[in-house]
C-alpha cells in the first residue's frame, strides 16, 4: 500500500509600507509559490501583508509560525 504524502503548508509574509500605501508593487509572492510548488511540491496556504512596525513583526512570525510548517518573509527594515 502507498503510503500518502503529507501536505506541507507554507505562508509568506510580506512587510513593507510601500506595498500597503500602494507605491509598491508585490513580486515576491508569485516568485516564491511558483519557485516553491514547481520545485519542492509546496504549495502556499496563506499571504499576509503587514508594516514596518518592529512589534507587528514579530508578532505576526510568531502567529503564523504556529499554525504553518514553513514561513517566508519578504521586505521590511
């Protein structure tokens, strides 16, 4: 019998205010779920944008490194 592969989930965080005012637009987000479901077979859960706000930050990788294997971040200072 096939033993099942299990799903690895993964989400990207984002930190910038440029992309939350808009100035910016986001790339990272379809390089990285297209490089990570091409390559690795990984496919992303959840995308989140948020400030360069140092305790927003650490917050947020906290919180979403609960709940996902794998968390990548992009941006910020």
């Amino acid at each position: 019998m096939k033993k099942a592969k299990k799903k690895i989930n993964t989400a990207i965080l984002i930190i910038g205010n440029e992309i939350l005012s808009g100035r910016t637009q986001d790339l990272n987000v379809s390089f990285i779920s297209n490089w990570l479901n091409i390559n690795c077979g990984i496919s992303v859960s959840e995308v989140r944008i948020i400030p360069d706000i140092q305790k927003k930050i650490i917050f947020k990788v906290l919180d979403l490194s609960k709940k996902f294997k794998y968390v990548f971040t992009t941006g910020g200072i």
